[in-house]
C-alpha cells in the first residue's frame, strides 16, 4: 500500500513552521512497509485543498490529513473531506458532551465556536484525542481510507500509535520497507551516477535516490519486501557491488556525516587532531566539534585569518609569507606543521585560501583552496579550486579537509608524502 500526507494550514506556509508531522508518520508507514509517495502542505482554502485530497488518493489508498481540525472558521479539512466523499457533516452530541467536559476540567466554559469540533464525516470513525479538543477521523471511501488528525504533534502522535496504527496492522499485507544510506566524498554528483548507475539500473526494488550537497554525496537504497530478511538480502545485492565501485571514496554505511565518521576514526585509534583555519573561519572546528563527545579527540585549533596571526599564534616567518603569499603551498604546510607543533594533536590539518567573492588574481582565482595535513611521518598539501559564491567554497573546504584527514588515517591519499 502506498500512503499520501497532506499538512494543512496557511501558517504551515511560512518560513517559521515546520511540517515535523509528516516526517513522524512517514518513518512509522515505512516501518510497516508502506511508501509514502505524496506529500503536500495546503492552506486554508476548501476548494484547494479539496483538489488535494483527489489528486492524492489518485496517487495512495491511504491518505493522512494533519492540522484543519481546530474550532475555527479556517479550519476545513472535516467539511473539504465532507465534501470529497460527497457525505453530509454530523453533529455528535458525545463529541459536544466530552469536549465540555474536557473545558469544566480546566475551570472553563466551552465557547460556542467549539461546537464546530463536534461535526463528524458521516460514517467516519471517530478517534478519541485525550490531548485535545478535537478528536481524529476515519473514513474509508470506494476502496481507500482516510485519516484526518489534529496537528499538534502533542496530540496527533499518541492517537496515531494507539488508535491508527492497530487498525492499519489488520488492513496491511505482510511487508517491510529497509534502507541503506551511503555518503561518499571525493568526488561530482554526475561521476558517480556514471559510475554506479549500471548496477542500480537493473533493479525497480530497490528504489536508488543520489542527494547531492557541497562536498558530500549521499546514495539511498530502499527495499521493500514481504519480510525483514528478504528486503536486506536484496541490499545486499545491489549494494555489495556499489560499495566496491565506490572503493576508499565510500566513507559512511550508515547515513553519519564525515565529521562524525572520522571522530570514530580518531578515537579508535587513540589520536588527536589539530586544525589551523585562515579562510574557513573557524568551520572546521565547528564541524569537528558538532559531535557529541569530540573532546576525546579534539586537540584544539588556530583561527589565523590574517599575516599577524599567522605569525604570532603560529609562528610561521614572515619571509614565508612576503615571497609565497598566505594562500600557497609553503604557507598550508607550514601551518599545519605549526599546529601539530603547537598542541597535542597527533595530526593536523590547515586551509588556507580565497573564499571571495573579492581578492582573487590570476594565479591564485577566487575558489583556489589549499589544504595541509601533517602527522609524525611528515606533511602533505593539496591544491584544489572549488567553484561557487563563499559560502559554498568555504563549505567544500572544510568537507574537503575533513576526508583528507580520513584518508590520511586509512592510508589513502593522492599525492606524495613530504618528508
């Protein structure tokens, strides 16, 4: 079965809200092996969100409808799902009677306006909302159901767990859906479709998605089959020969970002790293101590953004920088050097660079980044140009510095060892 969720409400249309709703009811539809194929936010507008409602069960048997049950005019979805199913709206008087209730409780009279709370779809089930005034609706119409539910995540999520999820148990076909989440760095988004395309390709089952974002690839796999065992063992068969294509560049299995995978990394092995940031401003660092626990192997870091600092937190010659310039081979090994000098790091890893959108020349154009690493057994600096406004160039720097400290650690790299 395939599943559609529409959030409703004009306020669920600006940029401060979120639809949190839809992401908790689509992880328990996916458990249980139904896909959620359609997701739309409607305001408040019947007509609208009327042509929602059919375009939707166009698309899934099962249509989930949160937010438009509140006692106001506004909200609409008992009279836009009323008005779908070509069925009158009812008055219960054991709805009007527990919603006052609920308000002597409180100390409180109901208004008058709260009686709208009382209408149900002629035929729906009523489902109780013991966090609320407004109780949730079931409707089951020519062959495909639908389930109105509060908004309010307080109140949609106990009555879809308690109420929703048993009677969809008995309506479903044995079936689960699984996934694999790989990330990969090091490489274009059109490169490593090209790459793994010829094995996804043979399969419908599962469904492969490439995300792209600045420095980070990530590939889903989703199986859905009739069984837990079945479904991983037909992961297994697509994903085995993805993973080996992808090779050193494959860095997460399970959906962790980079920072975290190498903050295991470090910690496995007992190490520490270092940072020296001039164009990044501190991002690296951020990233790195994003994570929970990073203090194990966080060694600290250098925000030197310009010569002064350079030279003071660093020590690095000023005659370095007058003959090469601060963005520059000599001067991203000579910070990372210093960085390891100066801390307790058992590696470090510097940026240096031009994030723009001004400053650039010929020699050194805006997006020309160069990244040190250094350890005991010696240095190494790469020179890459990144594409983009500042923001994007100073993300790829820090994504890019990331998996060089990854790489360092699993031996990989690219470019010869400075000793």
């Amino acid at each position: 079965m395939d599943a559609a969720i529409i959030a409703v409400g004009s306020e669920m249309l600006t940029p401060q809200r979120v639809d949190t709703d839809s992401l908790f009811l689509t992880d328990l539809l996916n458990a249980r092996g139904v896909e959620v194929v359609v997701k739309l936010i409607v305001g408040d507008d019947r007509q609208r969100l009327v042509s929602a409602i059919r375009y939707a069960l166009s698309q899934a048997r099962l249509l989930i409808l949160t937010g438009g049950l509140g006692p106001t005019e506004d909200d609409l979805t008992r009279e836009a799902v009323a008005q779908y199913c070509s069925r009158p709206l009812v008055f219960s008087e054991e709805i009007c009677g527990s919603i006052v209730q609920r308000f002597q409780r409180m100390n409180r009279t109901m208004a008058e306006v709260n009686k709208r709370q009382a209408y149900v779809v002629e035929g729906a089930v009523v489902l109780p909302n013991g966090g609320g005034t407004a109780p949730g609706l079931w409707v089951e119409h020519e062959g495909r159901h639908i389930i109105m539910l509060p908004g309010p995540p307080r109140e949609l999520k106990p009555i879809f767990e308690s109420q929703c999820l048993p009677r969809l148990d008995q309506l479903l076909p044995p079936q689960v859906i699984r996934t694999r989440f790989y990330r990969v760095a090091g490489m274009p988004e059109s490169d490593l479709d090209q790459l793994i395309a010829p094995v996804y390709k043979q399969y419908t089952n599962p469904a492969t998605t490439i995300l792209a974002a600045a420095g980070d690839i990530q590939i889903h796999l989703r199986a859905r089959c009739r069984t837990e065992e079945e479904a991983e063992a037909l992961l297994l068969e697509v994903g085995t020969p993805i993973e080996e294509l992808l090779g050193d560049r494959l860095y997460s299995r399970n959906g962790n970002p980079l920072e975290a995978t190498i903050g295991e990394m470090l910690r496995d092995r007992g190490m520490k790293v270092a940072v020296a940031e001039s164009c990044t401003g501190g991002m690296l660092a951020e990233k790195i101590t994003s994570v929970a626990g990073s203090s194990d192997y966080f060694a600290g870091g250098f925000l030197t953004y310009s010569y002064e600092a350079k030279t003071a937190l660093l020590g690095i010659d000023p005659e370095v920088l007058r003959e090469h310039r601060a963005v520059s081979e000599p001067v991203a090994r000579a910070m990372a050097c210093a960085a390891l000098a100066r801390s307790s790091a058992s590696l470090a890893v510097s940026i240096t660079g031009v994030a723009g959108p001004g400053q650039g020349d010929e020699t050194e154009p805006v997006g020309a980044i160069y990244i040190g690493v250094a350890d005991k057994d010696g240095s190494l600096v790469r020179r890459f140009q990144f594409a983009g406004d500042r923001r994007r160039i100073r993300v790829l720097a820090a994504q890019t510095a990331l998996d060089m400290i990854r790489r360092r650690m699993i031996g990989s790299t690219a470019s010869p060892w400075h000793h």
